[in-house]
C-alpha cells in the first residue's frame, strides 16, 4: 500500500465513516429530526466538494451538493435524488422549480424548516441483528429520502432521514472505492488538492 493510499484510507476510517457516520447514528436515536436531516444535507454538499475538488472554495454549494446526487442511488436508479424536482410558490409568490438543494438543504439550513409543507421523518429505534449490534436503517427498500407523500388529501415533501442516510452511506462508499480499489486518476487529484487547499488555513493570533 503506497502512502498516498494509506492516507485516504485512514482519512475515510476517521471522519467518514468514524465520526459522521457515528454521529449521524447517535443523533437519530436522540431523536433529533431535524439535527440529523441538516448534517445530512450538508455533509453531501461536504460529498461534492471533495469529487470536485472545489471544497474550501465560496460560492460553489449548490454545485458541490448536486455533483454528489450524481454518487446517489435510489433502488439502482441513479438519477432519483439528482433528478427531483417540483413546483413551488415562493414567499414572492412566484412560481419556481425547486431541486433537492433548493427546497431541503436551504430550507433547512436558512429558514429551520425545508421550504413548503413538509415534514421530517426519522425511526430511533432502527433495528437490531442477532448479537444485539444497532443499525439506523429504520425504513423499507421503498423508502426514499425525499418525496412528495398524501397526508389526508394534503401534498407534502418528506424528508426520510433513515432512508436518506442509507443511500448517503452508500454514496460514500461508492466515492471510496473509486478512489482506493478503481484508483480513478481524476478523483484523485481532486481529492488530493482540495485536502492540500484546505490545509494551508490558519488562525492567526
């Protein structure tokens, strides 16, 4: 294994899946809906920075979140999460098309709430295998993490967090394996500078 390997290996063991993995984890069983749905959608934008190589940089938000969607799967259709996009009514009262960016991860991370009637669904409890080990997974194969529900009549977006994070996971794991087993060159120099870019950063005193 060359050193520049072991580094994105120990890289991904420590922060991906260490610390947002468990911390996603944890504040699902605390219960807390809308902590978790926000660190998701920002850590996908965090996803799409380093694909391409853009984190660190300003004004490049919207296009790091939506280079993530493109990891993203839903059920094998990979174009699900990067495709989702409906009609809204803004407070202009103008009508636009809202993206998964637009109406969850704005909403979310701007105005507390995602834009429109929606809700944020999350299962604590998950589930537990034989030897009693905790998974998140709390949602069937059909679940998805956003979609438009009929809740008596009434059309709302949902937020899924468990299903959201089951697909969020799988996004990474598929970044990862670009990276260390197909060892694709593109990806990783863009992950190479934007770690170097974002290095140099110091406080000073």
């Amino acid at each position: 294994m060359d050193r520049a390997e072991e580094e994105i290996k120990n890289y991904f063991k420590k922060y991906i899946f260490g610390f947002i993995f468990n911390d996603i984890e944890n504040c699902m069983k605390a219960k807390a809906n809308y902590t978790v749905a926000l660190a998701l959608l920002s850590y996908t934008e965090f996803l799409g920075g380093l694909i391409n190589g853009t984190l660190g940089l300003q004004g490049r938000s919207g296009e790091q979140f939506n280079k993530a969607l493109e990891f993203f799967e839903y059920k094998g259709d990979k174009d699900y999460y990067r495709n989702f996009k409906i009609n809204f009514k803004d407070v202009d009262f103008v009508e636009k098309e809202g993206d998964i960016y637009t109406l969850f991860r704005c909403g979310l991370a701007h105005e507390y709430f995602i834009k429109g009637d929606s809700l944020v669904h999350n299962n604590p409890d998950g589930y537990r295998d034989s030897n009693g080990k905790f998974y998140c997974e709390g949602c069937t194969e059909d679940d998805t993490g956003v979609q438009i529900i009929d809740d008596n009549g009434k059309k709302r977006l949902r937020f899924h967090n468990n299903a959201y994070f089951r697909d969020f996971k799988n996004a990474w794991k598929k970044y990862y394996r670009k990276l260390v087993e197909e060892k694709d060159k593109d990806l990783l120099q863009k992950f190479k500078n934007t770690l170097d870019r974002i290095e140099v950063r110091k406080i000073v005193f």
